[in-house]
C-alpha cells in the first residue's frame, strides 16, 4: 500500500474513513449532476501487490466422487436422466448446478415433443412466442453449460433391481446411483399401410420439420386437439391451402386455436371426417375421407399429410420396474418418486392431464431436487446449500 508523505507520522489506527465523504443530496450522477462532492482521503493504489491473506480453502461442494477431476468415469454417475424434452433438460440444469454432473442419455431424436412444435406462445419469457426447436436448444445449452454430459441415444433395457442402478444404451452399460425418468410420450399414428409407406413422401407428424417442403401446395392436416389447430395455423405459412380433417363435431382443442383456425383464410375446416387412405405412389397424391355422418367415401388429391393425433408414453422400458396406469403413463408416489426409491419420474411419461412444456419443465427442477436430496439422505453427495438450485 502506498501512503501520502504527508501521512506517514499518523498514528497507525487512523480513521479509515478520514477525508471521504458522500453526499446523500440525491443527485443524478449519470448526467454529471452529483448534488455534491465525494472526496476520498487517500489515493487509491491501482498496483498495489495484493496482500497476502491466507484463508482456509473450503472443499467443493461435491468433490471427491466418483465424477470428479480428470479421471472421471464417463459411464458412471450419481444422477442420469433418461429423456430431453423440458423435463429432463430442467432436471439436468438443477442436477449440473448442484455440482452431480449429471449424464442425460437424450435419445436419438432428442429434444421431446417440442421439436415437432411450431410457435410456442405460452412458454413464459418469450412475450413474442418462440419455435419449439429454438425452445429446446438453449434449454440444452443451458444445461451443458452446468456440466450436463449429454449422449444422444435411446435407452434399450434398464435394470433398477439393485443400486447402482444399471441403464443400457447403443450397447454401453451406464451405472447410477440415482435415476429421473423423464422420457415423455410420443406422436401416434394413424395406422395405415399406406401412411406408413409414404412417410417422408408427404406424410409427416412435423409441421416445423417438413412445413418448408409444402410451400405453395393443398395439404391436410388430421385432429382435433390443440396440435392440430397449432400445426394447421403453422401450415398455413407455407401451404397454399389447409384442410382441417376432424373426426368429430366438437375440438379438444382450446377456444382461441380453434377461433384462430376458423378465422383463417388458408384453413378449411372438415368436422365428422376420417383419412382411410392415403393415396400416391412414390409421394402423396390424395386421400381417401369418409363421411362419418353419411359413411360415403370421396377420393380428393392432396399433396401432403400431416398427422396430429395425439401421443403415447414412452414407458416400454421401464414397465418391468415402474408402475403404469391404464392408459401406460407411469404412476409417481409423493410428487416425483416411484415405487424404486432413488428412482425419480418426471413430465409428461405420467402427466396426461396438463401436458405442457412449462409444466414438464417445472417437473424436471422437482425431480432433480427430490434426488439431490435423496443422495443427500444416503450420504452420496455432500450438502449444498439448500436454496442454491
Ligand atoms: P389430444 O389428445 O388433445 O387430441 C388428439 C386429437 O386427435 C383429438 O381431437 C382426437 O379426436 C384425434 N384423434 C385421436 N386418434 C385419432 C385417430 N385415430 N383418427 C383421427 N383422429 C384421432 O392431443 P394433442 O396432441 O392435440 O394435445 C395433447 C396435449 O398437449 C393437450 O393437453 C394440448 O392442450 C397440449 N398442447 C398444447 C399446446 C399449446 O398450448 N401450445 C400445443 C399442442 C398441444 P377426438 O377428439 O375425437 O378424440
């Protein structure tokens, strides 16, 4: 520290504070307009060495585990995460921010149902709405950022008879010590031969992924849910004309998708109709509708197809281990547990009531603090700062 010459004869336990002051006049400094001085009794030492001060070092927490410094397993973890939709990636941003290193195995088509998403407008923060692709890549960059390992492929068999708990996937034998399944449901299909066969070739269940290849064309879009509505609406940016095939008379769909689709110059509403057939070749051509009311069957052409019916849990793996309910969502106990205990379920692999992004997300930070705790519990990981999600 340097010191004033004139200084140098004080006594030691000077004043720190002698010669400053501060005046409280409230003025707007911004503009140059202080209200009054700030004086500083001694000059500042920009170069001052810094002092040396030496404070015990706390440990990270988190340190010392099985995931920590360079000689970390890249199969073994105290949380992995199966699934990256909203659920999973916010369970993986909670989990990297409390220091588990979390592995997520994110599935070939990662992402979640949000990637077959158009414009998201209830996704709280994005006031103008936001593409559900864009959605997921930042909540992906946001959980990378954090420590997040993220390997994207599926999950072939799970084995929670004993802990560590053992996840298979692309032939790699993954070990855990705790779990958050967050694995989502997945589009349905029609079931016809003919829509299998030309899947690709004008049949889609992606109006964000494939939309751009029906610029200026007629084509169809089937449902009466919110997906529907919102693919048909998405549609119309490209198409030429969109028709509306629903089953019914009444939507499941919200009032303002539907209004909004009615309203829609582009977008031609069809209620009582059922696709039979899709017709075409090599690519779509037409559809075959029948009337439900009359049961009559009418060829129109058609040059594209997009289906929005609806979804499945992705639940297959795990039905040796978890319990499913009647329509083969899986069943939680206390918020986020199973029936295993270190096993945790989050988002829209159980909840088929609500089923939104933002619900799914909110489940994803329940799961991952209810395991963080749990690891806690069992003496897995150190404390952290309870409320330092
Ligand atoms: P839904 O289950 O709500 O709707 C599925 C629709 O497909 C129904 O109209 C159903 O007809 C119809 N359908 C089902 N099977 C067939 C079939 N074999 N042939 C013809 N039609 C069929 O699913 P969604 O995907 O639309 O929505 C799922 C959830 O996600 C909902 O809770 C929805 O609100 C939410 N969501 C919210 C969005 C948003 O807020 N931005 C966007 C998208 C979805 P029927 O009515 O006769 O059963």
């Amino acid at each position: 520290m340097t010191q004033r010459d004139d200084d140098k004869n004080e006594p030691k336990a000077a004043d720190p504070f002698a010669g400053l002051t501060i005046d409280f006049g409230g003025g707007d400094s911004a503009n140059g307009n202080s209200g009054g001085p700030v004086s500083f009794g001694a000059p500042i030492a920009f170069n001052a060495p810094p002092t040396a001060v030496e404070l015990p070092r706390a440990k990270r927490p988190g340190a010392g585990g099985p995931n920590d410094g360079g000689d970390r397993d890249e199969h073994r973890t105290k949380l992995l995460i199966i699934g990256s939709g909203p659920a999973g990636l916010t369970a993986a941003i909670y989990a990297s921010r409390a220091n588990l290193e979390p592995i997520v195995l994110a599935g070939v088509v990662p992402g979640g149902q949000l990637m077959i998403t158009s414009d998201v407008e209830n996704y709280p923060g994005f006031p103008e709405g936001i593409l559900g692709p864009e959605l997921m890549a930042k909540f992906r960059e946001q959980a990378e950022r954090f420590g997040s390992r993220i390997y994207d492929v599926d999950v072939e068999r799970v084995d929670f008879s004993e802990r560590p708990f053992r996840i298979w996937a692309r032939g790699i034998e993954y070990r855990a010590d705790s779990v958050v399944v967050a694995t989502g449901a997945s589009a349905l299909w029609l079931g016809l031969e003919s829509e299998t066969r030309l899947r690709g070739r004008g049949v889609s269940a992606c109006a964000t992924c494939d939309g751009f290849f029906f610029r200026d064309k007629e084509i169809a879009v089937v449902g009466g849910g919110d997906t529907a509505l919102e693919e048909a609406t998405y549609l119309t940016r490209f198409a030429s004309k969109v028709h509306l095939l629903h089953r019914r008379d009444s939507f499941r769909a919200s009032k303002i998708m539907v209004d909004r689709a009615y309203d829609n110059p582009k977008i031609e509403v069809h209620t009582n109709i059922s696709v039979e057939e899709v017709l075409g070749g090599a690519k779509v051509e037409g559809l075959r509708l029948r009337n439900i009311a009359t049961n009559d069957l009418t060829d129109v052409p058609m040059e594209g197809l997009f289906i929005a019916i609806g979804y499945r849990p992705n639940t297959e793996v795990f039905r040796d281990w978890l319990d499913v309910d009647e329509k083969g969502y899986l069943v939680v106990h206390d918020e986020t547990g199973s029936k295993v205990d270190g096993v945790f379920i989050a988002g829209d692999v159980h909840d088929h009531r609500y089923r939104q992004a933002v619900t799914a997300a909110g489940d994803g930070c329940k799961a991952a603090i209810d395991a963080e705790r749990w690891l806690e519990a069992q003496g897995i990981s150190e404390a952290t700062t309870a409320t330092a999600w």
